[in-house]
C-alpha cells in the first residue's frame, strides 16, 4: 500500500495532571519575563485530576489528523519494550494509523512526559531516551513525509533522510520543527531546508530561526523561502496565520472559540497537519489556510493533543457555519 503521509518523529505518552488553583499559582511581572509556576517546596498538594494520554507527540499527532481528514498514514518512531509502548501501538491501530514503521527496543524505556495544567495553559516535564534512529525501507514511497520533534542524537539520521529525499525528489516533505531542531540551526540542517515543501513554525521561531528581530511576518516569510522550503507557513497565537504562495503573502483569522480553551496542548500540530493534508488532498493554499484553524479551534476544547481533531465532514460543516469574515486575505 502506498501511503499519502508517513510522518516521522518521536512518540510520547502524556499524564495530564490538573493542579489545584489554591495551592499552585503562576506569577507575572511587568518585565517581560516568562511567567512562574509556583508551588511550596516540601509539602503534599492535593491535584484536581490526571488523564494518561497515549501515542501522542507532534508526527503522532498529524498522522491521526490526516487520518480523519481521509488520508492513509504511517508513523515511524521508536518506542520501548514496556507496557507503555504496547498501549501506544494499540492506540495507534485503533485510530487506523499503520505501525509497521514504528520499533520496539529491548532495554528501552517508551518517552513518558507530564503535564502540569493550570486552566487552559500548561508546563510539561519532558524526558526523552535515546533510541537509535534510522530510516526504513519504504517499499513504495510516500507522496508525503512530514518530519517534526526528534531526539538530541538525531543529527545522522537527519542528514541519512535529506539524502534519501534528495534521492527522491517526487516526495514532498512538510517539516515542523521540533525544539531540537530548531535549536540546531540552518547550516546543520541545510538538506533539510531544502527538500521542504511546507515549512511551519510560529513567529517567535522565525525570529530564533533567522537570528533576527524582524517583526514583519512577511519578510519573515521570504526569508525562511530563502532556505528552501517553497511554502512556509508561520503563525502567530490569536493574531492569525500567514503563508507565502509564490510571491503573494496570504493572512487568515483566527476561527472562534465556541467556549473558552480547556487545554491549548496540540493547537499547533493540529494547524500544521491539517495545513498539510489539505494541500496532499489538492486544495490549494487558500483552502489550507481556511482548514488549519478549524482543527487547531477544535483540538483545544478537549484535553490533550488528538480528542478535539475532525473528520472531512466535520470540519467541512465548521467551514460552511463560518463568521463572514473569516476568510483568506492577500497582503
């Protein structure tokens, strides 16, 4: 079976654990600086809840979204020979998601994070283990590889998949960096950026990205395309998304909020997913723009990165019931 979309990245399960607003608390100065999560040290806090989400992370995350758009997907990833790595094989089957891409590691421990929530914010405790990356053998090519959050040991494998892409020019790669990557910057990960088709971050990653305090999203738009990628796309929190298609710069609203956010954990995958399998199902990139918010509007209703993702038709009736304004505009 040929497969629209394999994604690659790494695999976690998440533990979400909803703390008590009378004994936790963050705190914010006028400074600018990042916000504190704070709790007393040495004392026994009671938590309002905990919910174990299984086989998210990123890839995870955009190959059930494309999945339920109506695209047939595979994840590559690692996981370890524990229970833990079992429950996310299983999830991943139940969702229609193909595994035969996906290794078990005797000795190895499946990634576990845990995430702190405080109303619809969150701080995750992250820890990843070091599994050795490679690339399968893919008896028919996909039309679609999307690449995002990998491993601090995953700079040979980054450079062995730039040289299978360059190999295979008829698939297109949609590339949504994760933390490591980003932090690697572009001369590390030059074939990279260049076998990109669609490149998505925010803006605050541009920014790191292209070692500037350019706050014109539209140079930051040409300027990414400068590296490679033929389409980036960059959003910004409640400020919309913009995407660059040849050389018109084209703006799209954020889509409203039916009821205030539970958890904001897996709004940006579900943007650069749906961004994605829009363009792999031949919408053009107005049409993908329209599609991205729907998905990342849904996805925060819910606890957890995948719960809130739409079908076709879900997603297609949200569009028809749309605000006026909430169209694509050229800048």
């Amino acid at each position: 079976m040929t497969h629209d979309i394999i994604a690659i990245g790494d695999i976690v399960i998440d533990a979400f654990i909803s703390l008590s607003k009378t004994d936790a608390q963050v705190v914010c100065d006028a400074s600018g600086r990042a916000c504190k999560l704070q709790m007393n040290f040495g004392e026994k806090l009671p938590y309002e809840s905990v919910e174990v989400i299984n086989a998210v992370g990123n890839s995870p995350n955009a190959t059930v979204a494309a999945h339920r758009l109506g695209l047939k997907t595979a994840l590559v990833s690692n996981v370890g020979h524990d229970r833990n790595g079992k429950d996310c094989i299983d999830t991943l089957r139940k969702e229609g998601i193909s595994t035969e891409f996906v290794r078990l590691h005797e000795g190895k421990f499946t990634n576990y994070h845990y995430v702190l929530r405080y109303g619809a914010e969150r701080t995750i405790l992250i820890k990843h283990e070091q599994f050795a990356y490679a690339l399968p053998r893919f008896e028919n090519a996909p039309r679609y590889i999307y690449l995002s959050s990998l491993g601090s040991n995953s700079l040979p494998f980054h450079h062995e998949l730039g040289a299978y892409l360059k190999k295979n020019p008829e698939i297109k790669l949609a590339f949504q960096p994760g933390t490591f990557q980003i932090r690697l910057g572009i001369e590390e990960l030059k074939d990279i950026y260049a076998a990109t088709e669609i490149f998505f971050c925010n803006k605050e990653e541009a920014q790191y990205i292209l070692k500037t305090e350019e706050k014109d999203i539209s140079v930051l738009l040409k300027r990414i395309k400068e590296l490679g990628p033929k389409i980036p796309v960059i959003t910004d929190g409640n400020n919309g998304a913009y995407a660059l298609d040849g050389d018109s710069v084209w703006f799209m609203p954020i889509y409203p909020d039916p009821a205030p956010p539970v958890d904001r954990t897996g709004a940006g995958d579900a943007f650069a997913s749906t961004f994605t399998s829009a363009v792999a199902l031949g919408h053009d990139i107005k049409t993908a723009l329209s599609w991205g918010p729907i998905n990342s509007m849904s996805v925060v209703q819910y606890v957890g990165a995948q719960k809130g993702l739409l079908t076709q038709k879900e997603l297609e009736n949200f569009l028809k019931n749309a605000p006026t304004d909430y169209q694509a505009q050229k800048i």
